[in-house]
C-alpha cells in the first residue's frame, strides 16, 4: 500500500468516527447539555477553575497528552509489521482510547473536577482511593524524573535549544496577559505569540548556552534542578499565568510541524519517494524480540490508550472547560 494511500485512509476514518461514533457518545451515552453546571463556572476562582475557550482548553489538553510516548512508541512497535501497529493506533484509539479519555474528563467535570482518586473513594472505597493515589504518585514521580533527564540532556547536547524554550515562557505570560487582562483578539495574539517562538529559535541557534560545570555540578545535573523548580512554579500560579497559555502556543508548534510532515508525505507521495519499507507483518523478527502479543499492545500505548490521560483530564481540563458540549471538541 502507498504511505499517501494508508494516510488518507486512516485520516478519513478519525474523521468518520469522531462525527459519527464521537457524536454518538457525546449525545447518547454521556448525554451531554450546554446548560448543566461545570466546574469551571459553578467554583470558579481565577487559579485552577477557570472557564476557557474551546480552542485554548484544546491547545493545553492536546500539549499535556502529546509527549514523546505517541512517536516513540509505534516508532518501536513496528518492528511487528506496519499492519498491526497501524491498525492498533487507529482503532484502539477510536474505541478505548479517546473513549477513555473522554469519559474520565465527563466524570470529573460532574464530580467537581476532582481527581480520579477522589471520584475512586466517591464510589468505591477509601481503599482503593489510597492505590489509586499511590498509583498516581508514583507513575508522575516516574514522568517528572524522565522527562526531566531527557530535557536536561537536550539542553546539555543541543545548547540552541536553551534560548527557544526558556524564552517561551515570557511569550506565554504576555498571550495570558493580553487575552484575559486587556481582552486582546485570540487570533491576532496567538499569530504574535507564535511568530515570536520561531523567532527566539532562531536566536537559540545564534547565541547557544553552553556549559559544562555549575557550582561543582555537571551541566546535565543543573538542568535537572532548574526544570523542577519551573514544574513547581508553574503548578502553583494561576492556570491562566502560565500553564495554559504556555500548552497552547506549543499546540501550534505542534499543529504546524503536522502540517509540514502531511505535505512532506503528498510531494514525496506523489513523486514516488516514500515507498512502504517495512513488512506488513513482520516474520523474519530477530530471537531476542518478545512477541506481538501482547507486547505491542504495551509498547505502542500512548498512542492508542493510556492511562495517563485521564490525570490530565481530571488534574487541569476539567478544570477549565466552560460547557459540557465543549469536552467533544
């Protein structure tokens, strides 16, 4: 099959089944209503419940689940076949993993917007609130320390990045500032944010910052100590200062490099340089790798369902969406 040719279909089939299967669920299982009371309104208070546009709420959801799992996961799961990895990206996704995620973010915004333990002890036990609890505590201590030693490695192997991260920072405050203080045009703030990200990239890659020691520390060491000082900042201030406007920004960066890997994959479609390499399904594996089942349910995870999810669900979007109708967008 020609990788233009398995594209559209997989692309056509999300958008088939968000308007046919999403519209389903939104209307007949969780029977969603404009006029129900939401968190974001109903306990409003101007730090964690705040109501959001749909676009911006989107933008800080799809950032926080977007990470390195959904591109390093079926980069590794193909080892199987291209068949069984793409079959189970696109279909797990459509029916248990956005299932998934859109249920856990309906059950948290009709219980307060509390969090997956609080809902377990509701209607179950404190027991099994007390797991569910050191379940989470353990699997974001597992995310911050990875995540912290990756970025600190990038920092420390491509110092360009420095200047470009760091500095997306001041531009998110400014887009927050403009658009819930001065009530500034989202269009025309979001086009001036985004401009100004590429453009201190590209001052990133002039005035790189390198070094080896800090205070008697390596370099990598030092990142690792700044990036949890930022987590911990960043999660205390008003979700509007920071967090929300920082995803949103960065879901641009992210909507844009798709478009550019779309078109990629058309022109080299379409010249006949981008041919399908690998095998369907994969019978010549090597002795040491495990096999399909079910291991490449495990391998290929965030990319089709995870759990982790429904913390971002029930930890901040909950939080902020300002109609239930919203939670399908």
């Amino acid at each position: 099959m020609d990788t233009l040719l398995l594209m559209l279909v997989c692309g056509v089939g999300y958008l088939i089944a968000y308007h046919t299967y999403g519209r389903f669920l939104a209307k007949k299982i969780f029977k969603l209503n404009k006029n129900a009371p939401v968190p974001s309104v109903e306990l409003q208070d101007g730090i964690d419940y705040v109501p959001a546009r749909k676009g911006i709420i989107f933008g800080h959801h799809y950032t926080s689940i977007a990470g390195t799992g959904p591109i390093v996961g079926p980069a590794i799961g193909i080892i199987w076949g291209w068949l069984p990895a793409i079959l189970w990206v696109t279909l797990g996704c459509i029916f248990m993993g956005a299932v998934h995620d859109f249920g856990a973010l309906i059950v948290s915004m009709r219980n307060e917007g509390k969090s997956i333990s609080e809902i377990a002890a509701k209607y179950i036990n404190i027991r099994v609130r007390f797991i569910f609890f050191a379940v989470v505590f353990l699997s974001l201590l597992i995310v911050i320390a990875i995540f912290g030693v990756v970025i600190a490695a990038v920092f420390t192997t491509f110092p360009s990045s420095v200047i470009a991260v760091w500095l997306q920072i001041p531009i998110a405050i400014a887009l927050g500032f403009a658009i819930y203080k001065k009530g500034a045009s989202i269009p025309v703030a979001t086009a001036i944010a985004v401009v100004g990200m590429y453009l201190f990239i590209a001052v990133g890659s002039w005035l790189p910052i390198e070094f080896d020691m800090v205070l008697g520390m390596p370099a990598t060491g030092f990142w690792v100590i700044i990036l949890l000082i930022y987590a911990w900042v960043a999660s205390t201030l008003p979700v509007t200062t920071l967090l929300q406007p920082r995803d949103y920004i960065n879901a641009w960066q992210l909507f844009i490099a798709m478009a550019l890997l779309v078109g990629g994959t058309v022109v080299a479609s379409l010249a006949g340089n981008l041919p399908l390499v690998a095998p369907a399904i994969n019978t010549s594996l090597p002795k040491d790798v495990l096999p399909l089942w079910p291991f490449m349910f495990v391998t290929i995870a965030c990319g089709a369902i995870s759990g982790f999810h429904s913390l971002v669900a029930s930890g901040t979007t909950a939080k902020q969406v300002a109609k239930e109708p919203d939670s399908l967008f």
